[in-house]
C-alpha cells in the first residue's frame, strides 16, 4: 500500500480538526457511494496525426514561449547598456547583438544537454571532447545570452516592500505559459489526483521547502493536478502563504474561504473539474469531511487517506484486528478504519464499503478496502512525474 508523504505535517496547514460529529453512524458491508456520472471530456486536444517528438515538444514551446525569451532576454540587454558604457577594448560586451528565436534554441538546447553530459564546469563544454557545444554556439555568446537571459521586464517588477510584489515575478510569465499549454493540451479522463513535487533549489529564498523523503529534500514545492500516467494539467507554485500574490481566497467560492490552506488549494486546483463527474484522489495532508462535502455537491467524488484528528471518534476508537476494516458514514461521507501494518484511515465518497482480495509476488492473500485498492491505482502520478524527470537535470 502506498505510504504517505512525510511533509504531510508541513507548516503551510495549522488546522487541526477534531471530529466529534454524532451523526456518524456504523455503515453497513453493502453502503454504496452516489457515484456521479462523467461528463468530461478526456482526451488530446490537437490533431497529432502524423506527429514526430519535435511536433509534440512544439505543442509547449511554441511561438510564444520563444518570443518571450527573446523579447526579454534582449530588453534585459538593453537595460543593462543603458546603465554601463565604460568597457576595456577586449570585453566580450562590446559583441553583444540581439538574439532570436533561432539562437535562442540553440541556447536552450545546448542548457538541456548540459543536464546529460557532465562537466566539473561549464566553460569545459567548449573543449575538443566534445565538439557539438563549440559547432552550435560560440562559448562568448553563450556566456552573453546567460547573461541577459530573461522572463520579465525588471523595470516594471514592484518594489521590494510593495504589498504587491510577486515572489515569482522573474519566472511569472514562464509559469503562466506553461499553466496556459498544459492544460490546453489534454484533458484528463475521469481519475485524477493532486499531490506535491518538489524541485530541487539549493540557492537562498525565502520560500525555500525541506522535506526530507523527497528525493531532492530541499527545493521549490509545486502542488501538482495529474492523470495516474502522470500528465502534469496543472499546478501552483507555493511561494508562502504570507505571499498576497497567491492568496488562495482570491481563487476559491466564498464558501470555501474558511477551510483549510491545503483544501484551498485543492479547490483551486480543480474548479475547472467540478460539475463533470470527476473523480479526485488525494493524501491526508489535503483531505478532510468538509471538502469531500463540498466536492459532492458539485458532482465530484473524491477518495483519500486521512489523519487521525479527521475522522470521527467513533472509527478512531473502535477496536479492530489487524487485516479487518470498519467502516462509518454520515451522508454521502464513508469513513474507514484499515488495520495493516499500521492504522489506515480513508475518506470517500466514490467508493463503498467492500473490500477486495490481493495476490503479493509471494502468492500470500490479503483482503483490502477497495478505496485503498482504488487510492493505490490512482494516486501515483506525481511520482510518475518526479520518476520520469529525475535522470535529466538542466544545468544553467
């Protein structure tokens, strides 16, 4: 069974719910869930008939990606000129001329390649072995594109005390885009899950996370929305909850402005599913009865694992063997207590009381919730994501 995350006790969500609601009451072996039927509409959203890999990685870094970092990159140069003119004869400022979208590949590609081909320092690239870096760009103007390399206009970026300076403003239309392509590209089918990734930064920022069974351990935390084969639809970057930028109240209904910070975030992450016959799976840091509460009543189950302070006393204090569930429901809410190597506790409001028998590679039997079943199957597209990109750092 899949284990949790230990940031789950992050500090990002200071409520602690104690559920000592009466109205629970001992379910049933047959309780079925009111399963909504799906009305989405999954799928690609281009014609790809035909399509090579380029055509699909231009489905992301399209036109406008490359005009943003030239249009940038050569304002940020310009900036710089306006402000320095005293250069020795031999500098290699006195080459500079504005980039293109053509170079601008080369560059980009030749950062990607970096990730692949190690080399104790960069300038070690422009050596004979191999020669690919020094036949694509000249090592002076590589240096002078990261020099100037940008996303932003650095003129108009608010003052550092501004209430309304954004901490991702040098990455924010980078962030845009890619929010934008992602989610226009696919759409996805019924089973989707939100959980956190984090990518690895080492440098100081304030909202720098440490969360130690990651496999990078410190970095920038994003909360991911994805189908189980790990298509990244869409996500948040967590710059702190103290940032006004990404005040999740400005990006909830009113009725959800008094939840948790962690099930604000899952419902931003999903209004664009609600209504449709989703089905969301989600860990115990995110879950709790209000939220699955309100997901049913906008047509969307929702399946989780849960803390102990979550679910009512009564499934907290009933006394069960090991390899035997229980299982409490108030309204569409179903409640679960699944004694395995430790305690499991699981939310649900898409999945019913009855349990399943599993083989392990050993031909040992084992009868589990199907919620537990279901939350296995379904949950693992962040860490398809982080498996997939972990072999290909970008060293720029």
């Amino acid at each position: 069974m899949q284990d949790l995350d230990a940031d789950d006790d992050d500090a990002v969500d200071t409520i602690d719910i104690e559920m000592v609601n009466t109205e629970w009451l001992e379910a049933d072996p047959y309780f079925t869930p009111q399963v909504h039927d799906f009305e989405g509409d999954g799928g690609i959203k281009f014609d790809d008939t035909d399509f090579t890999e380029v055509d699909y990685v231009a489905q992301f870094l399209n036109e406008d990606f490359w005009n943003l970092l030239v249009i940038e990159s050569n304002r940020k140069a310009k900036q710089f000129f306006d402000t320095h003119q005293d250069f020795s004869r031999r500098s290699i400022f006195l080459s500079w001329s504005d980039t293109n979208t053509e170079e601008m590949k080369k560059f980009i590609g030749l950062i990607l390649l970096q990730g692949l081909v190690k080399k104790p320092h960069w300038r070690m690239y422009w050596s004979k072995d191999p020669p690919t870096f020094a036949a694509i760009l000249d090592r002076n103007r590589y240096e002078l594109l990261m020099k100037f390399f940008h996303f932003s206009d650095n003129s108009a970026e608010p003052p550092r005390n501004s209430f309304q300076r954004d901490r991702l403003y040098k990455i924010r239309p980078l962030v845009d885009h890619f929010s934008r392509t992602f989610s226009g590209a696919f759409t996805p089918f019924q089973n989707i899950c939100i959980d956190e990734s984090l990518l690895l930064f080492k440098g100081r920022i304030i909202f720098r996370q440490y969360i130690p069974l990651k496999r990078a351990r410190f970095g920038i935390k994003l909360f991911c929305l994805t189908d189980k084969n790990g298509y990244l639809h869409s996500f948040r970057v967590y710059s702190g909850k103290d940032d006004p930028i990404t005040n999740l109240n400005d990006s909830v209904p009113q009725e959800c402005r008094d939840m948790s910070i962690t099930s604000k975030t899952t419902v931003a992450l999903m209004r664009s599913f609600l209504n449709k016959g989703y089905h969301l799976y989600v860990g115990n840091w995110y879950s709790s009865v209000p939220l699955l509460e309100y997901f049913h009543s906008k047509k969307t189950m929702c399946t989780s694992t849960a803390k102990a302070n979550r679910v009512p006393k009564q499934l907290k204090s009933h006394k069960i063997a090991k390899g035997e569930t229980v299982a409490f429901s108030k309204g569409p809410v179903l409640a679960q207590k699944f004694e395995d190597k430790r305690t499991v506790y699981m939310l649900t409001t898409g999945n019913g009381a009855d349990t399943v028998t599993k083989t392990k590679p050993g031909g040992q039997r084992r009868t589990i919730p199907k919620s537990v079943d279901e939350y296995n199957k379904n949950m693992g597209g962040v860490d398809r994501i982080d498996q997939l990109i972990e072999p290909y750092e970008c060293n720029a």
